[in-house]
C-alpha cells in the first residue's frame, strides 16, 4: 500500500510538471504531510470551535504560538540541521501537533461545552458544499506554482509571511461572526451594522500598516524564513508579498462580510463567494499563467479577493436584516 502510495503521488508530481531537480523533495514533504494529515485537521478544528462559541482569544494565542515555534523550527532544522524541505516539513507538524494538545486540554479544562455527544453529529449539506468548494480552490491554487525552484522557495516562505500576517485581520473575521449571532439574537439592528462598519475600518487600518512595515523589508524577511541568499527567491517572494499584502484590506472585506453572512443566517450567498473564487484560479489557470507564469500567480488572488469583495459586500448589505432599520420593519 505504501508503496503504491508512493507510485501515485510521484505520478502526480510529474502530471503537475513538478520539475525533476524538486520531485524528490517534493514527494518528501507532500509524504510527511499527508501522513500526520489528521495533525492539521485537529488543529484548525479545535481552534475553529473555540472561535465558535465567542472565544477569540486563545485561538490567537495557540496560532502565535504555532507560528512562532514553527518559524524557529524552520531555522533550527533547515538551517542549523540542514534538512531542507523534509525539515520544513517536520517543523510544520510538530508546531500544529503542540497546538493541538494546547487546545485540547483548554476544552477539555475551560469549554466542556464543546465537547460532543451522540447527538451532534448530524448532516449539514450547505456547510459540506461550502467546504469541498473552498477546499477545492485552495487547492488548485497549490497546484499550480509549477513554474521552477527559485519561484516554488520565494513563493513558500512568503505564504508563511502571508499567514503571519494575516492573523490580525483573521482574528477580527472570527470576532465579527461571534458578535452578528450574539447582538443578532439580541435583534439590536445597530449594533450589528456598527460593528461591521469598525471591522472595516480595522481591516484597512491593518492592511496600510502591513504594506508600511512589510512591504520595504520583503526580501529580508523571506531571507530570514527561507534561509536562502539566492536573488531570484527573495525577489519571487518579495514580489508576491509587495503585491497581495495592499489587497489585505479586500481579503478582510471578504472574510468579515463572509461570516457576519453566515452570522445573519445566511447560506447560498457565502456559497457563492466561494465558487467564485474557485472558478476564478481555474480561469487564471488555464489562461493566465501559461502565457505569464509567475506574475499571473501573484496577481491570482488579489484579483479574485476584490470581486469576491464586491459580492459580498453587496449582498450583506442588501440582507433584509441590514436594511431592518431603513425600512422600519
């Protein structure tokens, strides 16, 4: 079976034009992954029920911490140990795997209430739509950064930047969730569109900080995650953060608008968003990056963001509950 196991992913490697100088590294790291897969699995469900019940905080905590011991074991195993890619690997499940049993012994100590019963395990088909969409866009956008190793190295340790920073504007996402359902329950109409209207601010507020303090120490930074002085890496990672981070503010549009939807009640509509997105990276896919490559990669998901953006936006203020207090219903 694992040998078989190997055959296929190897197969698949090379049907994604893996180059041949990375497929063994390649076919090193995708092994350990999937191999402690359920590592991943536990750690963003654990933190995604925590987030759940108005607990923002500790989730916070864990992924700082997650972050940070995996930035020192990215360093400590690929450039102390010198493992490469097998490290990168290795550092990212034991980071993950710490955070799980921290949120672990957090539920079980502080949240009983999340811990689950025979009963709570029904079907919820609008919520697998939405996830095997979401899952297949994310995805697909792995699948094609193709394009040789410089791009493959920059364009890895600037998604581990990307997340970092990211975390400010996830976490208000969360929070926004939380406080729709709860001040929504409570029907208090203005305290809904209040704390939508702050999210918004605080997501662009984040978005011009990052591209002050980020994008002028770029190549730095990537040099420092990827442990490479090659110019190409840290000009492909450079390049891809100096373009998304200023589309930060649209990513947060997205991811607020997106759960205060699902806040409200709403189903279809951030469904929708998601298909966007996937049809989206499968149309710069096939038409784009064969003719630009790399800079049609980069350019990607800013775009997709600011038409998802858009959707969103609109639909949640044109959601009959947003409008209550214009109408007077």
């Amino acid at each position: 079976d694992l040998l078989r196991g190997g055959l296929t992913t190897t197969a698949l490697l090379r049907l994604l034009k893996t180059p041949a100088e990375i497929l063994e590294e390649s076919y090193s790291y995708i092994s350990i992954l999937s191999i402690f897969l359920f590592v991943m699995f536990a750690y963003n469900l654990c933190s995604g029920l925590l987030r759940a019940i108005g607990n923002s905080f500790m989730p916070l905590v864990f992924l700082i911490f997650s972050s940070l011991v995996n930035i020192v074991l990215d360093l400590l195993f690929i450039r102390t140990f010198g493992m490469g890619v097998r490290g990168a690997a290795i550092a990212t499940v034991i980071a993950q795997g710490i955070s799980v049993v921290l949120c672990l012994i957090y539920i079980v100590t502080k949240a009983k209430i999340l811990l689950p019963e025979k009963r709570h395990f029904a079907l919820d088909r609008g919520l697998y739509a939405d996830l095997l969409a979401q899952g297949f866009s994310m995805g697909f956008m792995s699948s094609i950064i193709y394009v040789g190793y410089e791009t493959i190295a920059g364009h890895t340790a600037a998604r581990k930047l990307f997340s970092f920073s990211m975390m400010p504007l996830s976490s208000m996402a969360q929070a926004v969730n939380t406080y729709v359902a709860q001040n929504r329950g409570a029907d208090n109409w203005e305290r809904v569109r209040k704390g939508i209207r702050y999210a918004y601010i605080f997501c662009f507020s984040v978005t011009a900080c990052l591209i002050v303090i980020v994008t002028p120490l770029a190549p730095t930074m990537v040099h420092l995650i990827s442990g490479s002085s090659d110019p190409t890496v840290l000009g492909n990672g450079a390049r891809y953060l100096r373009v998304a981070i200023p589309f930060f503010f649209a990513l947060g549009l997205v991811n607020c608008s997106r759960l205060a939807l699902q806040a409200l009640g709403e189903k279809i509509l951030p469904l929708l968003s998601s298909f966007i997105e996937l049809f989206g990276k499968i149309i710069f896919a096939m038409v784009f990056i064969p003719r630009y490559h790399y800079s049609a990669v980069i350019w990607c998901e800013p775009i997709i963001w600011c038409f998802m953006a858009a959707e969103l936006v609109i639909s949640l203020y044109r959601n009959p509950y947003m409008r209550k207090g214009k109408t007077g219903n």
